[in-house]
C-alpha cells in the first residue's frame, strides 16, 4: 500500500491532483485497499478517482464507465446495493454491452427484490459468455429463491458441469435439494463435491440435522477445528452454537445448557466487537432462546431484521425474518411468527413448504393448526 500511495504522489507532484493519470494511480490503490478490507478508505479513493476522470475525460468515457463500475462493485461488498444499482447503471448507459456490468448490475438487482430484471440480466451475460459458471451458479440461486426450481437445477447442473472442480455450484445444487426436503438427493450431491473447505463441512452438519443425525452432527463438530469455524463464519463462537443447537434438536435441554452458555458468551462479544452485524445479533438471539431468556432472544432477533430488512437485501434479509418467526414460536408469540412466515413464503426467498414439512426446528409448532395451514397453502405438489 505504501508504495501506491506514493505513485500518487509522483503523479499528483509532476501532472496535477486532477490529471487523468492521477485517476488511475488512485483507482489502483483503491484495488489493493480492497483487497485487505479497508473499504472506507478504498471508497474515497475510488469517489475521487471518478471525479477527475468525469472532469478531464467527459462523463461517457469509457474510463469513467470503469470507475462507476468499480465503485459499484465495492458499493455491493459493503451492503449498499441501491446505490451500487445506480452507479452499474451509468456504467451501462457508457457500456451497455458490458458483460461484467451487466452481471454485477444483476445482483444488486436481485437484492433490492427486482428479482425478474436480475435474472433477465444474467440470461444475457449467459447468452454473449456460456462458459460463465459463476454467472451460471448466480441464475441458479436467482431461480431457487423463486422456486423456479425447474430453471434452478438447469441452471446448477450447468454451473458444475462447466467448473466441476470448484464448490460453489455444488453448494447452489445442495440448497436447491434441500430446500425441498429432498433429504437424499441433498446428501448425494455433498458426497459429490468431496470439498473440506470449512463451508462444505458446515453445509454437513445443516445436513445430519435435517435428516435428524444428531449424534453424527455432533461428531462432525467435534471434528471440525475451531479456526474453521472462524473461516466459515466469522467465529469460533460458531462452534459451541452448533453443539448446542444440536441439543436442542434432540430436546436434551440439561446437555444443551453448557455449550449454550459458552456459544452465548463468545457470541456477545461477537456483537460488542461488530455491533452492526446482523449475523451475530441473529446467532446470538439463539444462544438466548436456548436458555430461555425470551426477551433477550426477541430482542437481539428484531435487531437482525432491523439492520437488515427484506427491503435492503431481498437475500438475507430473509433469513432474519425466518429467525425471528422462530425465536418468537420458541415462545408461543404464534400469531406474529406465523405471520412472518406466511409472508416469506409469498415472496421469493429461501424458505419453502417442502423444508418447513420436515426441518426439525419447527417441531414445537409442526402439530399447531396455523402452522399446518400455512403448508397447505403455499403447498404447490
């Protein structure tokens, strides 16, 4: 970093702060601040860069296209997808025949619910680059998330076949099996990947506790090393979550109480370390609800959906408020929680019937008449 801090200087020094070589020598460090995570710093680098070269260059340059575009891009990283929107869509008033624009431009699209542009989007970068298998496995997740599932499978089948060594497609085709209760098929395309990364063998664990293997569930976690747990989520906190989660699966509450105590200690530092993550306020509404602190639990669930609603991110958002309807059944609040179900199930998100009919942590409400209704209702077999 230092060193292209210093090319800026030479630049700024001999042509002028506003030179269009100083644009690039700026936007390249923006890339390498990327790079390491230092975004606020690369943001501005990237702003800067994009006024002079708007300035110097006319505002339909091509240059200026890849500023938009790379500032678009770092906009998605950080979550502020309306406004990366925004900056691929000038990019593609200059380049409209861009094709990474294009593909970066449809998942910004896809998080802020425009669900059918995003996947018109991919289709062309598809149609110009069939070799694509990342945009492949994206049209896939785009498909899964409309239970599109016909289109979905097409399209996972077409990520992994073009890229059969890397994971990501796999990952899609698991969720794609799973999603629907389609227990075995899940497990075939696991042992198919025959991955170790840290995601893959926490993608196993999802899986025993679907098919309600919780002694091999638990195996695998004490298996898995805890710096895995850090590579995959963010934490080793993650770890002791598991296990007692596990637990609670099995309704041994007495046994789940030890690693609850201690996935609950490491998460609140988790969310004292990164109070604006709304994963760790989700993880930690877990740990709380395991213990029956209910109100503790309720609380840090709305913080999740607060920091990021569906209307911020169509994605993820939909995962808090699935974690919410849950914490809030954990406490007979069936009204609300049946509710917010009712409501993912009528939009695309992740949560389908066919899950929901055998997912073991919706047991305590799989008798309740609301929650059977709910099935009956978006039940498309």
């Amino acid at each position: 970093i230092p060193l292209y801090e210093r090319a800026v200087g030479v630049w700024e020094r001999a042509l002028g702060p506003d030179h269009p070589n100083v644009a690039t020598s700026l936007n390249n460090l923006a890339v390498v601040l990327t790079t390491t995570g230092e975004y606020d710093r690369a943001m501005g680098y990237y702003e800067r860069s994009l006024a002079i070269r708007e300035e110097a260059l006319g505002p339909n340059d091509p240059k200026v296209a890849s500023s938009l575009s790379s500032l678009g891009n770092l906009l998605k990283t950080n979550g502020d997808y309306a406004r990366a929107r925004q900056m691929h869509e000038r990019a593609l008033e200059i380049r409209p025949g861009d094709r990474d624009v294009q593909e970066f431009a449809s998942y910004s699209l896809r998080r802020l619910g425009r669900w059918q542009e995003s996947t018109n989007l991919l289709e062309k970068v598809i149609a110009a680059d069939p070799r694509n298998s990342t945009a492949f496995r994206n049209l896939g997740d785009s498909y899964l998330w409309m239970r599109n599932f016909s289109d979905a499978e097409r399209a996972y089948d077409r990520s992994i076949a073009i890229a059969p060594d890397t994971v990501e497609g796999y990952i899609g085709k698991w969720r794609f099996f799973l999603f629907q209760g389609r227990l075995p098929e899940a497990r075939t395309v696991l042992d198919e990947m025959r991955s170790r990364s840290a995601l893959s063998r926490v993608n196993w664990i999802r899986q025993e506790w679907a098919e309600r293997k919780f002694k091999e569930a638990l195996n695998r976690i004490a298996q898995m090393p805890e710096f895995d747990y850090e590579n995959a989520l963010g934490t080793a906190a993650w770890k002791f979550a598991d296990e007692c989660w596990t637990y609670v699966l099995m309704g041994d509450m007495e046994t789940a109480s030890a690693p609850c105590e201690r996935a609950r200690a490491g998460l609140e530092e988790q969310v004292e370390r990164y109070p604006e993550s709304p994963r760790a306020h989700y993880a930690l509404s877990r740990s709380y609800a395991a213990l029956s602190r209910n109100e503790e639990a309720i609380a840090e669930a709305e913080r999740a959906v607060a920091m990021m609603p569906v209307s911020r991110d169509s994605m993820r958002g939909s995962v808090f408020v699935e974690n919410l309807a849950w914490v809030g059944s954990w406490f007979s609040e069936y009204d609300q929680a049946f509710d917010r179900l009712d409501y993912l199930l009528s939009i695309p998100s992740h949560v389908n019937v066919g899950l929901l009919r055998i997912d073991p942590q919706w047991d305590h409400v799989r008798d309740h008449p609301q929650f059977q209704a709910l099935l009956e209702k978006y039940d498309t077999h």
